[in-house]
C-alpha cells in the first residue's frame, strides 16, 4: 500500500455564538497485492462543514454535511476458496464469475445532520437530539460465499439511502442513580 494523505480543518468563532468549521481530506491511495496482478489506484476526497450556535449556555444547535469513503480491497479469503473448489472440481462458471468479486472497489457516504444537545433542570436533565440522512454509494457489503457455507466475502453493492433520528436522555437522579434512554429509528433503502 502507498498512500500520501492531506488532511486539514479550520474552526472560526464569531461573537454571535456562532462555529463554523471547515475540513478535508485529500488521499492518494495505491495497492498492489502478491496474488493479483491486478491492484487498486484512488484519490478520494473527504470533505466537512459543521455549523453550530450556542444560544445559551445551556443550548447548542448545530447542522453539518459531511462526506466519507473506505477504500477497496483484494480477497484473499475468496481466493483461497476459489482455488481449494478448482482443486477437486476444476474450473468452471461459477468460479469464473466469483473471479469478478476478488477485486472489490472503495465505497462513499455523504451525510446530513442537524440536531440540538441542551441541559434541564440545573444540570440534571442532558438531552441530545438528530435527525439525519446518509447517502452509501458502492457499499462494501459481506456476502455469503457459495463455494464454503459459513464464510463470506466482500463485494460492492448498490448503495443505500438511510434517513434517521435519535434522541438520547441522561437524568441524574441523586449523585448514585443516574437513568439514560437512547432511542433511535431510521429508514433504510438498499439500492441494487
């Protein structure tokens, strides 16, 4: 693996209680493997914005956009599958086509967020609360390996688009019992 990444982020502060923040990352990413001939080349580029304001000293609000990647692989588990079925059976269309997978590519989100973080009750009472909504294009996902029941093997997917909220409670009910509830729902649509 060769990589050379870049990565920087600026936060300014005005007097209106407002936070900006800017950020990326730039990577330039090469693979070669021993049991391919094949390797990967990527130059992703992260990027983040993050808007926040403390309306109070008791009050934040914030929105961010921010975008995110994994890098892609070779499979050498499914390799090694490939070839222990062509040892006893030979090669064939269904070790031709898994041939395709063994090389899988990078995956990339893009995320929306806006939510609120406040204290109650003097302190007592935290309360955090989003709703978002992610965007996952080429999915690196596990798939169940024909070849060998039980393993699995990386491929790329479709994508999904999810949209969520959360909301997580601490309530400090003496200084030994504190009670927290987190809760979240989302929606998720697997893209084929």
């Amino acid at each position: 693996v060769d990589e050379n990444s870049l990565c920087r982020e600026l936060t300014y502060e005005n007097l209106d209680n407002i936070e900006v923040t800017i950020g990326v990352r730039k990577h330039d990413l090469e693979q070669t493997f021993t049991t391919s001939t094949r390797g990967t080349e990527d130059s992703p580029t992260a990027e983040k914005f993050v808007l926040s304001w403390t309306a109070s000293d008791d009050l934040l609000v914030y929105g961010s956009y921010a975008t995110g990647y994994r890098q892609g692989n070779f499979d050498n588990g499914l390799l090694n599958s490939i070839q222990q079925f062509e040892g006893f059976m030979g090669p064939g269309p269904i070790t031709d086509n898994l041939r395709q997978s063994l090389l899988f590519e990078g995956d990339e989100v893009e995320n929306m967020e806006i939510g609120l973080k406040t204290t109650l009750m003097d302190g007592t009472v935290m309360i955090q609360a989003s709703v978002y909504q992610t965007d996952w294009n080429d999915m690196i996902q596990l798939v169940a390996n024909p070849l060998n029941p039980g393993q699995f093997y990386n491929d790329n997917s479709g994508g999904a688009e999810i949209d969520g909220a959360e909301l997580d409670s601490t309530a400090l009910i003496t200084d030994r019992i504190k009670i927290r509830h987190a809760a979240d729902d989302k929606d998720e649509e697997d893209l084929k």
